[in-house]
C-alpha cells in the first residue's frame, strides 16, 4: 500500500488533506470569529487575531488528524497513529513560514510588473488610436495584470503543495501501517471516525454546544438592539421653549406695526422723489 501512496503526484495528496482538513476545521473557526465580534473584537486584526490563531492550532490539528487517518484508510488502506496530526500540522506551519513571504512578494511584484506593462501598452495603443475608449483601457488593464499575477500565485501554491504532499507522504510511509480489512470494513471504519456508533450520543453533544455557544454569544453581545456607534455621537440639540398663544399674538403683532411702520417709510420716500422729480419740469417751463 506503501508503494500506492509513492505513485500518486505530491500535489494531489497535499490537495487532498489540506483541502479536507480547512472545511472540517472552519465551522468551528467561524464560531470562534463570531463570538469574537460579539465581543466587538476584531478576528482579522491585533488581539482579536491573535486569539483566532491560538484556537485554530488545536483545530487544525484535530482536523488534519482525522482527515489523514480516514483518507488514507478508505483510499489506500493504511492505519495511521493518532498522533499524526501533530507531525502534519507542524511540517506545514513551517512550510506556510516559508511561503507566505514568498508568495507575498512574489504576487506583489507581479501584480506591480504588470501594472506597468500593462500602462506603457494602453500608452503605445493610444498613440495608434487616440480615441481608445475608457471601458475597453480598463478591460485590457486589468487582464494585462491580473492574469500574470494569477499564475504566479498558482506556482507558488503548486510549489507548497508539492513540498507538503511530499512531506505527508514520507510521514505515512515512516508510520503507516497496511490494513487487512477489506474495503466495506474500511470504508465503515471512516465513517465512524467521523461519525460516533452511538448517533444519540453524537446528538445530544451537538446540541449542547451549540447551546452553549448561543448562551456564550448573548452573554458577550454588548446590547441586543441596534443602536448607533459611539464614534458617531449626535450633536445635542436645545429643545425650543414652548410657545405660549398670548407670547406668539403679541410678537405677532409687533412684526404687523414694524411692518406697517416700514411701508410707510417707504411711501414718504416715494412721495419726496416724485416732487424732488417735477420741481425741476416746473423751472423749465
């Protein structure tokens, strides 16, 4: 069986846990996240972060553990130990140690590279065709760039793949052992290791924790109705007097005689213009 698992490609063994392992530990991150933000604690930065990476450790572990043990039972028949999850999941901390700056290096000089390309061959166009239209300058922009820097990220992932699959195929050859058990006994021995014999046991654990998640969740959340931030405090407004019927006739009142007094100014005004006018009309004659 052994020799099975040396013929298959690195990648394809690397793909095949990694790919397993992530979606059987990420429900579990995902709580984790959520009560974090309940918390109103950020999982994607400082504290919140580095929580989040404490708690997946074990996860991970426990995740590729199972993944490994049951993949290469049903695929090639081979018993691993259960401690094989901490032997995978150390190997590939440090290969991710490795290539996550390279691969952010990489990605980001592609994605610079090909923005420059991209800008001297939309100048050479325009020179061709002044009236290059905006739409198609971003269309071609974009492929120019985004494409070069897709493959480079897809050689560096191949790359991690190939280095980690290599690495979880020595691992199991060094601590592997055959199965005489025929592939329906497997195959049942996978789905126990996923899912318990005792269903009800399996159920009513699952409802508990997901019990007690909800109660964590409502006790961390600071209030449970929506309310605005206090970044974004609302200027305090002076609430006007009421207005008395008596105050608003009087004020009322005194704008008609301020009014009225205005008006009449304005027609003495008028009145002394038109004489000021025909006095000279009457000189003249």
């Amino acid at each position: 069986m052994t020799q099975a698992v040396e013929s298959v490609s690195s990648i394809k063994v690397g793909w095949a846990v990694c790919w397993s392992a992530f979606w059987t530990g990420f429900p579990l991150k995902m709580a984790v996240a959520v009560l974090l933000l309940a918390m109103q604690i950020h999982p994607w930065e400082g504290a919140g972060l580095a929580t989040l990476v404490i708690v997946s450790i074990p996860i991970d572990i426990w995740a590729l553990s199972l993944t490994a043990r049951t993949y290469f039972l049903e695929r090639y028949g081979l018993e691993l130990p259960g401690s094989i999850g901490v032997a995978l999941w150390w190997q590939g901390a440090a290969i991710g140690a490795v290539f996550l700056p390279v691969s952010y290096f990489a990605v980001g000089a592609a994605v610079s590279v090909g923005k420059k390309l991209a800008a001297s061959i939309i100048g050479a166009i325009k020179k061709v065709f002044p009236q290059f239209p905006i739409a198609e300058q971003i269309t071609l922009e974009l492929l120019l760039w985004s494409i070069p820097t897709v493959i480079v990220a897809v050689v560096v992932a191949m790359g991690a793949l190939q280095i980690y699959g290599w690495r979880i195929k020595a691992t199991v050859k060094a601590s592997g052992r055959p199965t005489a058990a025929l592939l329906p006994e497997r195959v049942r021995r996978w789905d126990y290791a996923r899912v318990p014999g005792d269903p009800g046991l399996l159920f009513v654990s699952f409802a508990g924790m997901v019990v007690l998640l909800t109660i964590a969740f409502w006790i961390v959340l600071p209030v449970t109705t929506p309310h605005p931030s206090e970044e974004y405090k609302p200027k305090a407004t002076k609430l006007a007097k009421p207005m008395k019927p008596e105050e608003m006739l009087r004020q009322t009142e005194t704008s008609l005689a301020k009014a009225e007094a205005v008006l009449q100014t304005l027609e003495h005004e008028k009145r002394k213009d038109k004489k000021e006018v025909k006095k000279p009309e009457q000189k003249g004659k």
